[in-house]
C-alpha cells in the first residue's frame, strides 16, 4: 500500500496539485443535497449515475464511512459559454479517473473517484446503470451521492459560492476515496 506522501507525488505528476486532505467522516452528507437534484437539477433521472440511479441517503452516508482517506482536489475554470464547462469537465474527468486507477493499483483496492461534474462520457447517456455503454468508467458527481460539496469544502479552507452568471470563475471539486 503506497503511502500518503507517495500518494501526493503521484497527485502532482498527473497534474493535480491543488488538493486538500480530509476525513471521510468530516465530509457533509445531507438530505437537502438529494432534493436539490430532484427538484432543480435536468439531470435527474437522465443519466446513469445521478439519483435516482445512486443509493440512498442514509446508504451514501454508510458508504463514506467505509473509508478512511479522502482527498479533495480543486479545479478554478472560467469558461466563455456554459457549453464550454462540458469540454473541460469531460477532459478533466478522465484524467482523474486515470489517477484513480493508479491508486487502485498501488495497493488502494477501495480507491473511488467522485466526478468534479456530470459524467458525460458517452455523448447520450442511456439513463439506467443496466444499459450504461461505461459502466467501468463511469462514476458520479458528489452531489449524485448526497456530498453537500459547499459545507465539505469550506470545512478545509476551500473557496465556493453559487454564480450569479458564467463569466465568473467556477470552482469545482472531485473527491477521491481511499482506504
């Protein structure tokens, strides 16, 4: 099992160096973060892996209290169109999910990796977990998970506030998993 200081350098050598350590225990697990995707979200019951395709609350609560590791890596984009978020997340999401599989394979069988965004891998997503044309790569966003990824990322010194429009800075989030 590779070390947390082993960890941090395979981090920066994929080209994540803006992250932050916490507890599992620590990250904010709520049930109006679960509403919010079904009454506010257009992705709801539209991809394979946000609610209500994602466990329940109290099983995502359990879920995260399996680990012992979590890190939380910041991304800061400000993008021209609201189209243009998709090119980068997408980009930016196979990126980590090739950092999760490094961990995986540096002894952290558990590691799992929360999406900074949406999945969209698949330019049409099927919707159902049954007929997912990625069902090895895809993963979901934290919120799909009930993470209240505003209150979890202040706890360690992170910025974030709701856009009022898209030409400010975004800052998203992706959480991995490790045990």
């Amino acid at each position: 099992m590779t070390s947390q200081k082993k960890l941090e350098q395979m981090f920066v050598k994929n080209g994540f160096s803006d992250f932050r350590w916490i507890d599992p225990e620590k990250i904010v697990i709520s049930q109006w973060v679960r509403m919010k995707c079904m009454f506010g979200c257009g992705e709801y019951g539209r991809t394979a892996v946000c609610p209500p395709n994602t466990p329940l609350v109290v099983e995502c609560r359990r879920f995260f209290r399996e680990y012992n590791k979590a890190v939380i890596f910041h991304f800061e984009k400000k993008v021209r169109k609201p189209e243009d978020r998709f090119a980068w997340s997408w980009k930016t999401n196979l990126k980590l999910l090739k950092l999760e599989k490094e961990v995986f394979l540096s002894g952290h069988e558990r590691a799992f990796l929360l999406f900074m965004d949406s999945c969209n891998l698949c330019a049409e997503c099927s919707a159902k977990r049954e007929t997912c044309k990625e069902p090895r790569m895809a993963r979901p966003a934290p919120e799909a998970l009930a993470v209240d990824v505003y209150s979890t990322v202040r706890k360690v010194g992170y910025p974030i506030h709701v856009l009022a429009e898209y030409g400010e800075s975004m800052d998203r989030y992706a959480f991995l998993l490790i045990k």
